[in-house]
C-alpha cells in the first residue's frame, strides 16, 4: 500500500490488470499537496477466491471495501480498467464509502449489449484471449499468452519497444489476469445497478481504444445520472499508465469540482476598464 501527505478526503485507486499499485505514482505525486493517495495491491486476493467464478468481482470488491473502511472514512474512488469494474461494483455494494468516482475505461464487460453483433464479436475475441491466456500459462509459456493480452489493449507491436525485465515481470502477472478474467466473464450486474447511482461519477475513454471499452464506458456514463464522460483523442486503454500527463488532469479537476463546492465560487466584480 503507497500514500502520500493528506489535507482532504483521500483517494483511493484501484490498478489495472498486469499492473499494480505503482501505476500511479504520478497521479499521487499530482495529488499531493492536497491528498493523500492510497493505492492497494489487487493481486494479493488472489487465491482467496470461492470455488466456483460466480460472485468473483464482489469478492474482489469486497476486498478492496475492507481496505477503503481502514482508511476510517469516506474517498475518492479511482479505477483503471478491472480496477474501475471492481470500483464501479464497491460503489454498488457501498455507496456510503464514495466521495466521487473516476474510472478509466472500466472492464465491466458483463454490460456488453447482447443485441449487437459488433460487441458480441468483441467478447468473442476477448474471450479467446483469455482462452489462450490460461492455455499458455499452463503450457509453461505465460510470456506468449500475457503478449497476446497486451497486443489487444495496445496493438500487435507494442510487446517489442519493451525491455526484456518488464516482460518477465508482466509474465508473472498471468495469474492474476486470468482471476480478473474469470471474475468478469461470470459477473451478472446489469446496466440498472449502477443506473441507480448518485455518486459524483466521471468516466473517461481513449478514443483509439477497442471498440468494447468505449462502447460500455460510454453507456455506463448515459446510464448514471451523476456520471460525465470525457472521450480522450489520441489514447487508448492503457493512457492511465501510458500518458498520466493527459489523464491525471481530469482526475484532479473532478475530484477538485467535488472537494470545492459550487456554491463557494463566484465571479469577480466586473470593472469599467
């Protein structure tokens, strides 16, 4: 767990799959001089699953629940991909323990309209993904299986521009991804149990991002009434890790429209020139 010095409500993030709480470092550095910034570990849950994948995401909720009530009162909830599925579903269970929500891109791909061939061709090749990812992994290759899962959020070239050390460390995170994948494709949450939600939400997608991460943040953002959505040119899933001079911004200017209250602003007195 990483914090930074408080003098406000606290955020709380929640990283994304193949990563972990370093993710942001630098939205806790931006964050400093007026929150402190508490970043948990996902994977420690790991292996205290139930026996079957149903119920998966409320477990790792519940987890990430447990670590929220520690801090002893009320955040401001941040969540990257399956972070921001496990943030939306914390915000579901516990509603009360939520300031705001930011979530990037959240991989609750259990909201996929079933009545479109475009996303369920989308699932379909997620799904083999995932697939291909347990295959590898119990071949003994997890390096080959975790290449294909990066080369679908960040294209067929990306695994090549990086070193040899990040790609054993994000072959050693196959696991994990395979335990968020399970606990997604076995969530049964619809579109109305996050429509009920009044918590100050923004929601933000890059727009070179696969065709499902936009198309379910963007419903999730027309469903909520509390929830903005910001489209981001020129970024895609992974811009939280990749491009934090772009999205952490919008994080802090969300979260600054909820710490200072609107009625608290006002114009300055217009003056004859």
């Amino acid at each position: 767990m990483t914090k930074t010095v408080s003098t406000t409500t606290p955020v709380f993030a929640l990283h994304a799959s193949a990563s972990g709480p370093s993710q942001w470092h630098r939205l806790s550095v931006d964050l400093a001089e007026r929150h402190e910034l508490i970043a948990i570990d996902l994977k420690e849950r790991l292996f205290a699953g139930p026996n079957s994948d149903q119920g998966l995401l409320e477990e790792v909720a519940r987890f990430a629940i447990d670590a929220i009530e520690d801090v002893g009162q009320p955040v401001h909830l941040v969540g990257h991909s399956f972070g921001g599925a496990v943030s939306l579903k914390v915000a579901a269970l516990r509603p009360d323990l939520i300031v705001s929500l930011t979530i990037y891109e959240p991989t609750a791909f259990f909201l996929a309209d079933t009545e479109s061939t475009e996303e369920m061709t989308a699932m379909d090749g997620l799904r083999s993904v995932a697939d291909d990812l347990r295959a590898h992994k119990e071949a003994g290759r997890s390096d080959l299986g975790i290449r294909q899962f990066i080369a679908y959020w960040n294209g067929a070239d990306f695994w090549d521009h990086l070193p040899e050390s990040t790609h054993r460390r994000l072959a050693a995170t196959a696991s994990s991804v395979i335990a968020d994948f399970a606990a997604i494709f076995a969530e049964t949450a619809e579109l109305k149990d996050f429509a009920a939600l009044s918590i100050p939400t923004l929601v933000l997608s890059g727009m070179e991002s696969p065709l499902l991460a936009q198309r379910v943040s963007a419903r999730l953002a027309a469903a909520m009434p509390g929830a903005r959505l910001a489209i981001l040119p020129g970024l895609n899933h992974m811009a939280p890790v990749t491009d934090p001079d772009w999205v952490n911004p919008r994080i802090c200017q969300h979260i600054a429209e909820i710490e200072r209250n609107a009625a608290r602003v006002c114009w300055p007195k217009p003056q004859a020139a």
